[in-house]
C-alpha cells in the first residue's frame, strides 16, 4: 500500500520504514509497528511493541543459517569433500 501511495520501490519503502524505526527508538519516540490485517501504524500500547518485536525475533531465527562448525548429531553422515 505505501509502495503505491509513494510510487517507490518496495526496497525504498522498506529502508524508509526502518529508518522511522531507528530514529523513533532513539530519541524515545512511539514505535512504528506492522500488523497483517492494519499495515504499519503506530501504537502506544507496550503489549502490541513486544509482541511485534517477538515475531522479528522469529523471524531472523529462522533466516540465519545453521554455523558449518556446529555439532553434528549423532546418527548425521558427514558432508561429501
């Protein structure tokens, strides 16, 4: 939806959003979080920050990869050289 009411590029859209964060958190401002049915918005409710913040955390848990060096368990083949 801001894509098409900017006519910027989703990226564009996107580093905007995170820079409304950054600088919301630093000079202690309201945070601007996303919710699937309300799209971006502001809330001044704590519970809404931390339940948002917990699906980011998710998120990138899920997006950074496994170390190469980790523990291997027991019953895994080691990787062909």
């Amino acid at each position: 939806m801001l894509v098409a009411a900017t006519r910027l590029t989703p990226s564009q859209v996107a580093r905007g959003v995170r820079h409304l964060r950054d600088v919301g958190a630093a000079e202690n401002l309201t945070p601007i979080i996303w919710r699937r049915k309300d799209g971006y918005l502001f809330s001044d409710e704590p519970a809404d920050w931390i339940e948002y913040e917990k699906k980011q955390f998710r998120l990138v848990l899920r997006v950074v990869p496994r170390s190469p060096w980790q523990e291997r368990s027991a019953g895994a083949r080691p990787l062909a050289q």
